[in-house]
C-alpha cells in the first residue's frame, strides 16, 4: 500500500512509520515538528519507500497534495495533534484546528483519493467518566469550556466529522479512542506521568503526585497499540465504528510511581501536588470489541514495558 500518515515525526507517529515500512510499504509522513522530532523518524529518512514533508496540514495541505501527486495513497493515518496536556496547553489553537482542519482536509482527501481513514481520537473523549470501564458507546462526561477542552473537544469534533462523512458520504474508516501510552520516543518534558516519573526518577528527585494518588490510569506500551492500530486499518467488519485501544489493567498513579522507582533503581519518595483541573479520577478502557473483531489485546506486561522506556530514556539522556 502507500499510506499517508499525519503526525508521522511524533511518538506514535514515528512508531507507526517504523511498522509499516517494515511491512513493505511506501509511506508518506507529514509532520509540521510542532511537538514532533525528526531524531524520531532519523532511521525512516534513510528508507527507499519513506517520503517526508515537513507542513502544517490545517494551512499547507496544498503541500500534501503536491506531494501525493498521482500516487494516491490507499490509507490515511490521521494522527496529527498535540496529545500532552502541556502541548495543548502551551497550543491550544493549533490543538483545535488541526483536530478540526486537519481532520476535515484529512478526511475530505480520503474520499476523493477513495482511500481509508483512521482517525486518531482519545481517551479524553470520555473526559471524567461516570461509567467505568468506558465502552465505546459511552458520550462522555467532558467540561466544554475548561483548560482540557481545546484538546477533548476539538477531538470530539473530529469524531462527529468523520463519523458523519462515514454516514452519509460513505467515507470508509474507523476511530479510534487511544488510552495512555507509553514507551521509547516520548518527549522527556511532555509533561505526561510516564516522562514525569521517569525523568524525576533517573535525576534522583521526588516524584511529583497529583491529588491523593488513588486516581487511576491504565498503560498501554507502544508496541502493542501500534499492532492493533495495525489490525483496525486493515479490519472491514469495523467500517464505521469507534474502537478503544488500551490497557485494561488498571493502576493507581502512587502504584506506578512505586513501579517506577524501583525498576530505576531508586527509593521512593514522593511530593504530592494539588490535583489540575478537570484532570480524570478514573480511566479504564473496555477493549471487548478489539478483543471479539480484531483477535488484540494487550501483551507486554508493565514492567517489561517500562524496562524498555526506562533504558531508552537513559540512552538519550544520560
């Protein structure tokens, strides 16, 4: 296939690029290197079927075009968007308009190119869930106006753009609602708990807790969300739908902290912080239907998976 993947030079992105060209694809990656690094993409750029462009796909999308030419891609990964709360933060209007543009020149494309989307949502979409474990047919219980909202609702947007071009357009794709993910090529300081707790380990300082640490999360590694990334692109019986890819083992963030350190090889010692606003107590994903239609579920174990970040980020730190 030729694939175009947006995002291409970010943490998943990246990871994404690696498998299918591994797989004998040609791949086309854009990347604006907003929150992205072509340190992430280094190996890529030496591949034969790699194609890269740097440009923003909100007001550069005319670049995209004039580099697909008449090679067509066949699917569309759309996984362009700051994805950490200091990210969004720090680019709230960008974070909104590339979940908004983006998608809608991303999806737009796909049904003039008669090419598959997979579009790139979050967990976020459930905000601070009242149903737990959230299933996909859960709407979420997000705050419209708060700090979080240019990233959860821009992403909700996204998911009613797509979803209504796959309903009346017949657009052919599928979302995707990612929970927390970890594992080589995070941004030390993207502000998100598994770079925090890492970065505080290896410099020997306290682990910053928010809240009580009793809120929880569930931590899928990256190699296990690219397989099932992998498996939904290619999955027909999921046209149409909204599909959770996460881990369901859930932990409390003093659990992991404790993890972290002693796979550092450090003692715990903790600071506890006041929680950030509208920040989830709980989240857990329901992978029932990634489990029935595409035969996935998570297989790397957490303190393999931390194993391997933990060195990566001794390897590029240290």
């Amino acid at each position: 296939m030729r694939v175009l993947i947006t995002g291409a030079a970010g943490f998943i992105g990246s990871h994404l690029t690696d498998r299918y060209l591994a797989d004998g694809h040609n791949v086309l990656g854009v990347d604006n290197l907003l929150t992205g690094s072509k340190a992430n993409i280094s190996k890529a750029m030496t591949h034969e079927r790699f194609q890269f462009i740097e440009a923003d796909i909100v007001d550069r999308w005319d670049a995209v075009e004039k580099a697909v030419g008449d090679s067509l891609p066949e699917l569309i990964l759309h996984f362009a968007s700051p994805a950490s709360p200091v990210d969004y933060g720090n680019h709230p209007f960008e974070t909104l308009e590339v979940n908004a543009i983006g998608t809608k020149h991303c999806a737009d494309a796909a049904l003039r190119w008669n090419a598959k989307i997979v579009y790139a949502s979050t967990s976020e979409s459930y905000g601070d869930p009242l149903e737990h474990p959230q299933r996909e047919s859960y709407w979420g219980h997000v705050n419209p106006v708060g700090p979080r909202s240019c990233y959860d609702e821009s992403k909700r947007f996204g998911e009613a753009y797509v979803s209504t071009s796959m309903r009346i357009r017949q657009l052919r794709g599928t979302i995707l609602r990612i929970f927390n993910t970890y594992g080589p090529r995070m941004r030390h300081d993207d502000g998100r708990v598994v770079p925090n707790f890492i970065m505080q380990a290896l410099r020997g300082e306290p682990l910053t807790v928010y809240g009580n640490g009793k809120q929880t999360r569930s931590f899928c590694y990256v190699d296990d969300l690219i397989e099932g990334i992998v498996r939904t692109a290619v999955s027909n019986a999921l046209q149409g739908t909204v599909v959770n890819l996460g881990n369901p083992e859930e932990r409390t963030i003093e659990e992991f902290a404790r993890e972290v350190a002693r796979l550092a090889n450090v003692a715990f010692n903790a600071v506890y912080r006041p929680m950030p606003p509208d920040d989830p107590g709980r989240r857990c994903p329901n992978i029932d239907r990634a489990r029935t239609v595409l035969g996935w579920e998570p297989k790397v174990k957490l303190e393999e998976g931390l194993r391997r970040t933990i060195e990566a980020f001794r390897a590029t730190n240290l």
